[in-house]
C-alpha cells in the first residue's frame, strides 16, 4: 500500500512538475485562508514564535465580510462572542455589532498584529509527500500567472464553512425569465422596489433579507423548507451566557420559555408558516449544525400578512412562474437564493481524509475536530461562529508549538 502511495504521488509531482514556470518556497506553516479563522491562527503562531504564513485567493482579508454581507447586517452574537485571540472589545463597542463595527475590528487586528497574508493566491493542489514528510502546497498567483510551491511541516485549512456559493438544482431555473441573485451578491432591497422577489431558505440571511425587501416596498415571499427556531438576539445572548455553567437541555427549556412567552401575541406560528423543531434550540444547532434564526421584525411582518411564506420546494420554473410542491403557482421577477455556501475543501486538498469528511468538514467529532493526521488541521469548522474560529486556532498553535517542543528533545 505505502509503494503504491508513493507511486502515485511520484506520477502527481511529475504532472505537477510539467505545467508553467513554479517558484519553491518554505516555511514551517501554512494557512489557507485569511478569514478570521486564519487571522487568528497566525496570530496564535506568531505568539509562540512559529514561522508562518497566510495563502488567499482574494485581494483582501476577512473577504465574507467586506465583500459578501449585506448592508443592514448586524452580528447576531454578543460582542463578547465575537472577537478573536489577545485583543477584546473595547467597553465603547456595542453590545451587538453592525457589520461595519466588526470590519474595523478587523482591521485594527490585523495592523496590531502586523498580519500580512499573501494574496491572490488560489490553492489549487496539496498533498502529502511521504519521501519528505513534509506538505506540498501548490498556489497560483492569479496577478502573475506563476505557480508557486510551498513546503511546510504543518498545514492548516482555515477557509470555513462559506467556502462555494450554493444554488440547489431546480428544474427550469436557467430558462427563468426573472433574475436570480444569490445572498452573498445581495446588498440591499432598495433595487427591488414593487417587484415581486421570491427568497428561497429560512435561515439568518433569507428572513433578514426578507425583512429588508419588505422595507424597500417589495413583494416579498419567504421559501422555508425545514423547521426553525426563531429567537432574538437576547434570548440567544441568556442561552449562549447560561451554556457557560449549565446542561443544554435545560438552556433550552429556559429559553424556549422566554421564546414561547414572546411569541403568544402571535398566537401558534406555524399557522402562518412558521414551524418550530421538536428539540430545543441549542440541542438543533448541536445535533445539526443548523442556528437557530434572529428574529429583526420579520416575524411581525409575516404576522401583518405583508411577507408571505411558502412551506416546501420549488418543483419547477415556467418563465417567470414557479410551481411549488404544494401545488402554489406563482410569478416572480427575483429569485434570492439564500442557500448558503458549501466547504471546497476536498476540491484542492488531495488527501482531505487526513482531517476532514467528504463533504469538507471534519472528520474528528468535537472538541477534537480541529486535529488531523500528518500534522494537517482546520479552524473555523466547529459552526460555533467567531467565537469557535478564535478556539480552534488557540488549539492549533498550542498543538504545533508541542510537536515542534517534542522534536528537538
């Protein structure tokens, strides 16, 4: 098995080996990724004096952030959820963050710390090369053309969860008369004034941006296919405090009892389309990964009869007429895909199996879902937001730091 191993990544580098003119270069680390998960990574290997660096295939850091959100979007966590390794919120921030707040946030860590990611740079290949044991990591200079090769001990995948954008396959859709926009190129619903917009997902993004539509005077429809929670921010902010010193389960009956109480001027929500799972909120977000969703005014606006929902998917699309699985047809002029995205990982991580799942995420349950084999791990994987990003890369360093202690003893 092993000859057969080293065959095969022998043939991989003479490939490899044939393409455009490549560049050799090598550190102890590499990073893929410069969202805060990667930020923070260096920032935890810098403080142990490890030889590091950052890969990104954007011009800027944190790029979910500065070019994929939203305009009114407003970090649904506390502040002291939000922030990264060494450097806390000060008491002038707000409790709850605008997007703008967390950017300059941003920004003032990367010049604290004096990060400096090499960017432009699409990973495209990287494998383990057991005649070296060492990672080959193979990245394109997309403002050059080059190829560029870096060796290093350690490889760490912090591109996260939002990696691809995903629009799920529906029949008719590249025939559909309308325009179909997903959330990541959504800004504002100051476009969309009296038109008839269909959001598809009922997650954060799509009931914050049916909010937003409505605002703007659209003719707003949600599409929710699977059950949610829907909390506010502060009923999150008690649940997420509580987890600190208590059992889920009975977070969750505190929290479902503040929801519940809230929710009775409403009457029963799924009369309007609004359907709660059987677990409790945080037991969902642990069993599924699925968060439970922040409710800015769209459950008033759903109440008022001035957002529609649609429970179920779209069978098929005829022009601008969507036929639904409960038989609704219906015409739209813009259809908001508010899918969400799906890991890339496996796509350039030849030997992905080493720390993550074939669907890109890790293999290793928690806590140690951050940790593979051959010295690869990931940050920014645990769905727990800024606050599980900043965890993993504490993690990581400490781990690398007590290789790097073992092996000169």
């Amino acid at each position: 098995i092993n000859e057969h191993l080293r065959t095969t990544q022998r043939k991989n580098l003479s490939y490899l080996n044939t393409r455009s003119r490549y560049i050799d270069m090598e550190t102890v680390v590499v990073i893929v990724g410069a969202g805060p998960a990667g930020l923070a990574t260096s920032v935890c290997l810098n403080k142990h004096s490890i030889p590091n660096l950052i890969l990104e295939k954007e011009d800027v850091y944190a790029s979910l952030w500065k070019k994929r959100a939203y305009d009114r979007l407003k970090l649904h966590l506390a502040k002291n959820f939000c922030q990264l390794p060494f450097m806390p919120h000060g008491p002038d921030v707000p409790t709850f963050m605008p997007k703008e707040f967390f950017i300059d946030y941003l920004d003032a860590y990367v010049t604290r710390f004096d990060i400096n990611p090499r960017y432009n740079r699409t990973v495209k290949f990287t494998m383990f090369d057991v005649s070296n044991n060492k990672w080959r990591v193979e990245a394109e200079n997309t403002v050059t053309g080059e190829i560029e090769v870096y060796w290093s001990e350690f490889v760490v995948v912090a591109t996260g969860e939002n990696g691809d954008r995903y629009i799920p396959e529906v029949e008719g859709l590249n025939n559909f008369y309308g325009e179909v926009v997903h959330s990541s190129m959504y800004k504002s619903g100051r476009d969309y004034k009296d038109k008839n917009v269909l959001v598809v997902g009922g997650g954060n993004s799509g009931m914050e941006i049916s909010f937003d539509l409505n605002n703007f005077d659209a003719n707003t429809a949600v599409l929710i296919r699977t059950p949610r929670h829907i909390l506010t921010k502060e009923e999150v902010y008690v649940g997420m405090t509580l987890l600190k010193y208590f059992p889920v389960r009975m977070v969750d009956t505190v929290v479902m009892m503040m929801s519940k109480a809230r929710l009775f001027i409403y009457g029963d929500p799924s009369k309007y389309g609004l359907i709660r799972p059987n677990q409790g909120p945080f037991v969902t977000k642990f069993l599924t990964g699925r968060t439970p969703v922040i409710d800015v005014g769209t459950v008033r606006k759903i109440h008022e009869g001035k957002i529609q929902v649609i429970n179920g998917g779209i069978r098929s699309i005829e022009g601008k007429t969507l036929t639904f699985e409960n038989g609704l047809r219906q015409d739209f002029d813009v259809i908001v895909f508010a899918t969400g995205y799906k890991s890339s990982v496996c796509n350039w991580l030849k030997n992905y199996e080493y720390v993550m799942r074939d669907d890109g995420f890790p293999k290793n349950p928690m806590p140690d879902h951050w940790k593979g084999e051959k010295n690869i791990y990931c940050a920014g994987f645990s769905r727990k937001g800024i606050a599980g990003a900043a965890q993993d890369a504490m993690s990581v360093a400490q781990d690398i730091k007590s290789i790097l202690e073992t092996a000169r003893y």
